[in-house]
C-alpha cells in the first residue's frame, strides 16, 4: 500500500521565501543554498512517523516541489490551513477525477468539514494522530468512513522521531523544525490554535524531545510550539535538559519571559537566539480584551530590552484592523516598534479565520466581504474594519512594512552612524 500526503501551496503562501533570500546560504552557514520555502511542517512527517511500517509513504511539501498527479499511490492525504483550502481543493478533486481516494484534514477541515467532504472520500476533524491506524485498516477494508473525530486529542506521546527524510530539506531556508507540545491557554478572539488544538498545554516527555534534537543533521532549530514558555516548569525542564546539546534555536513566547531572569538565562543557555513575540497591539481599548496590562507600552520597551541585553533577536507581531484601531493608533505602533529596535516584525491585516469568535462576531454583523480563503491569509482585508476604511487599513499596513524596513530605519537598529533613538520621540 502506499500513501501520498501533500501540503497544498498557494499564490500568498505566508512560509515561502522571498527573492532576496534564496542566497542566504551564502551569507550565512545555518541557512540553506536552495531555499524556497521559510521551514517544513510536521504534521505530515508525524503522520508519517506512525504509519504502519508496510506502508509505503510519499510527502510533497507542494511550496518547494510540484505535486504529481500520475503517481501510484493507493491512498492521497491532504492538509490545508484556511488559506490553502482552495489548491487543496483543487488537487483532491483532481485525484478523485482520476479515481484516487483522498482524505483531508488540518486546522481548515476542522472547522469546516461539511465543506471539505465535497471534495474528499472522508475528512479527518481534529488531529489525525489518533485514528490515523483506524483510518489506514478502515481504507485497506474498503470501508472508509466520511468522518473521523478523535474522542480526545492527542497525548504527545510515543509518536518517535518524525520522517523529516521524506521532506526536500534542501529547499528550506531553516530544515530543522522541532515540536515539544500543543495548546494554548489564551483565547484570543482572532486566533484559531486553542479552538483546534486545545485550551491545555500538552507536551512530549522531554527524553523524546532530546532524542528528536539529537537526530536533526542541521542544528539551527525552530521551535514550533505556539508558545515556548507557556507552562513555566515545563519550559525549564526542557531548556535545562537542552542545554549543552549544540542547539541554536529560535521560537515564540510571551513577553512573561523576559521578566523571569532564571528562564530566560535557561533559555540563553539551551541555545535561544531568536523569538517571536505577538505584540499585537497599543490601542488602548483593545488592551484587555488581549490580555495586555494597563502599562502595555511600558511593558513592551522592557521586554525589548530585556531581550536585547540577551543578545536576542526579536521579531515583533503586530495586528492592524481591530474595532479600534485608528489610522493615528497603527502609525504609531509603527513608530514604538522603530523605537524598540526590533529586529524584524511583521504588520498583519486582522484575518477573521473560520470557527474563532472574531469569525462569530463579524458573520453576524455582516461584515465579511471575501468569499475567496485563499484571501484570508493576512495580507488581505477580508471584512469591513470598523472605524477606517479598507482601502486605508490596506495602505496603512503597506506603509508600516515599507517604513519599518526603509534602509535609515535599519541603519538606526543596526546603530551605524545615529544616534540611540529615545522612546516616545
């Protein structure tokens, strides 16, 4: 028997590698030569991982490779975000027109599976790793069901060493991608990842971790926890037992790292040299629906610095388009993410994703405009921002990347020739 397991690409792919670094390899020895891709996924080559072993497995990572449609394959397994929903869509109806079997899951599915049943002979809603064995025996019976629903999610535990072998791992900018637990406590109300994988953290036994790490030929690793430091302990046990292992590793956290000195010197120690952080906001009214702290922009300047004094690099997340967002409010989130030095941030349209409570709340206003998901994959306006238009949401996020990244803006983060920049200049 054999299975193909395809990860759609699209035209807005958020993980594909800009122009400029497809050379990175020359400037640096971690990065790859050939990059066409930012770093793989796992979900496939977990998959992959627990397949019975007289099972032949084929991944295509469709973002470095094409997908062939006259493969032999048995069985053709297909995971889309809501953005690739539609290729994904797409290819399964290609296969099926050849009379190929197909099976789709992933976050998208999830949440919409009526609308994936469509297009696919059984759909998978929730993580796959628990009924995938029922799934495999229930095709080689010919009796595939139209859908599969884990009783409960996945415990994190025995899925080994993932099949990174079976992904182009030339092709990614960062090859070595690391997972040490799932769930987020938070419930932001654009956010889909505690709706689908849970409001509770759960995490791999450390030693598997370590036995993961220990196999990865690249040692520049990302971490693809949603957040590294979420469950303290944990997060300590990991970092301690990571330490001395040769990692060089980037991943995201919340700003709470940055005001714990024993975690953060730990995560230093493991290797930490790159975080992401969702900073999302400095509107004042939307503070607290985030869970940020009165003192937010206070807060946000620490962290920096706190991080910095780390020698580590920052990339900020900051979300454009809430209810009370104004065009004085993103430009100044502009400015105080100019003035904190960050290495690198990202300026995303707020994207209303199916099944999250944004998504709730704008159907039943009426304010989705955009019928097309490979659109919902924030550098689009969706919906109807509230108190800006979506032309001036959209030209105020285009200005914010070109304004942050103006070459004087980088001279200054770099400190080449200017003086320090103070905060509230």
């Amino acid at each position: 028997m054999k299975i193909l397991l395809i990860s759609p690409n699209n035209p807005y792919n958020v993980f594909r590698v800009p122009q400029i670094f497809k050379l990175a390899g020359k400037l640096s020895p971690w990065m790859q030569v050939r990059s066409r891709a930012a770093f793989p996924g796992l979900n496939l080559a977990i998959i992959a991982a627990i397949t019975p072993p007289d099972v032949d497995v084929q991944i295509v990572d469709e973002s470095v490779e094409p997908v062939d449609f006259d493969t032999d394959a048995d069985l053709i397994g297909i995971t889309a975000m809501t953005n690739m929903a539609p290729v994904g869509y797409r290819i399964a109806d290609e296969f099926r027109r050849r009379g190929k079997k197909v099976v789709m899951g992933g976050v998208h599915v999830t949440v919409c599976p009526d609308e994936a049943r469509a297009h696919a002979d059984a759909v998978v809603q929730g993580e796959a790793e628990p009924i995938w064995a029922e799934l495999i025996q229930d095709f080689r019976r010919g009796q595939l069901k139209p859908i599969y629903r884990p009783k409960q999610l996945f415990d994190m535990r025995g899925y080994g060493i993932p099949r990174r072998e079976l992904l182009k791992q030339q092709y990614y900018l960062f090859p070595s991608t690391l997972e040490t637990g799932r769930g987020c406590p938070f419930d932001c109300e654009f956010c889909s990842v505690s709706r689908t994988a849970g409001r509770g953290y759960r995490f791999r036994p450390t030693e598997e971790v370590l036995e993961d790490a220990a196999s990865l030929k690249n040692k520049w690793v990302f971490f693809v926890d949603d957040i590294i430091n979420g469950h303290r302990r944990h997060a300590l046990e990991l970092f301690r037992a990571l330490k001395g292992k040769g990692l060089r590793w980037a991943g995201q956290a919340t700003v709470m790292i940055a005001r714990d000195e024993e975690l953060l010197e730990a995560a230093v120690e493991a290797g930490c040299r790159g975080l992401f952080i969702g900073f999302e906001t400095f509107s004042s009214p939307n503070l607290k629906k985030l869970g940020k702290p009165d003192n937010w922009r206070e807060r946000f300047f620490e962290t920096c610095e706190a991080l910095h004094r780390k020698k580590i690099v920052i990339w900020g997340g900051f979300v454009f388009g809430l209810d009370t967002d104004t065009l004085e409010c993103l430009q100044e989130t502009v400015k105080l993410a100019c003035e904190a030095r960050l290495e690198f941030a990202q300026f995303s349209r707020l994207t209303p994703l199916p099944g999250t409570a944004q998504w709730i709340q704008f159907q039943a206003e009426g304010r989705i405009i955009e019928a097309d998901w490979s659109k919902f994959n924030f550098q689009n306006v969706v919906y109807k921002p509230k108190l800006i238009s979506a032309d001036e949401l959209n030209r105020c996020a285009r200005d914010a990347w070109f304004e942050f990244y103006a070459a004087r803006r980088v001279m200054q983060r770099l400190g080449r020739n200017h003086p320090p920049i103070s905060k509230g200049n």
